[in-house]
C-alpha cells in the first residue's frame, strides 16, 4: 500500500507541475499578445504624428451624386493628442474654412477625432496605413459614406 501511495503522490505532483508549466506558457502568450497590441497601436501613433495633406474628402450618399473634395487642407497630429484641422478649400463655406483644433487618439485599426466643430469628429476606420499614405471611412450614422486620403 505504500508503494501505491508514493506512486499516487509523484504522479500528482508532476500533473500539479504541468499544469503550472501550461498556465506559465499559456499567461506569456497572453502578455505578449496584448503587448503585440499596445505596440501596434503606439506604432500607428507614432506614424500619424506630423503634418498630413488631405488630398481628398470624398461623402458618398445612394440618393446623390459623390461629393468629392480634392485638396481639402491639411491635418496635423501632435504627440500630446490634440491637433489642429487647417481646411483651405475655397469650395468651403466660410464656417468649415480655417483652422480647428481637435483631440484624437488611435488603436491599431482606428482613429477617433474629437472636436465641436469639425466635420471629421467620429470615429475613422484605417483601411490603408502607409508610411506615406492613409485611407480611412466612417459613415454619418445614416446614409452617407466619407473616406478621407491623407498623404505627406
């Protein structure tokens, strides 16, 4: 009986050990998933900082011919979050023109602007993240699709 006993014991304890062993692997990967995460999003960041051309604002609506926008301003994104909107299109009506400060903040697939007074203020999908170039869309919660081309 004894022997059974000892044989019990060491059988649990190197079960006890794997487990231990799994979870360890298991608890890394997780941490380095969610670190892989953070450092997608700190990189798309860090891409984004500068001064950015908007070389086209295009609003597609089903019941209107494309609104297109070519050479729309620029927008620039600082380290701290904030930016500022500089619409020069002289298409634009006087209350869209100028500059427009903003907050912003990003994930590794969005780009979320806040502001009261821009027409870009939502919530943007990246559907091209270049070096030089990004394409985003958001909708206006009805019909209307935007996408924006940034370029420097």
């Amino acid at each position: 009986m004894g022997n059974h006993y000892v044989c019990f014991c060491l059988q649990n304890h190197y079960a006890m050990k794997n487990v231990r062993t799994l979870f360890a692997i298991f608890f890394s990967l997780m941490l380095l998933a969610m670190s892989s995460c953070a450092s997608a999003s700190k990189q798309f960041s860090r891409r984004l900082r500068g001064t950015w051309n908007i070389v086209n604002y295009d609003v597609q609506r089903p019941d209107v011919r494309a609104a297109a926008m070519p050479n729309y301003g620029t927008i620039t994104f600082n380290k701290n979050g904030t930016g500022i909107l500089n619409a020069t299109n002289m298409f634009l009506d006087i209350a869209r023109r100028g500059n427009h400060n903003f907050e912003w903040n990003n994930t590794e697939n969005t780009v979320v602007i806040k502001s009261n007074n821009s027409e870009f203020s939502k919530s943007w999908i990246v559907m091209t993240n270049k070096k030089g170039q990004q394409i985003w869309k958001s909708t206006d919660g009805a019909n209307a699709v935007q996408t924006l081309e940034l370029r420097r």
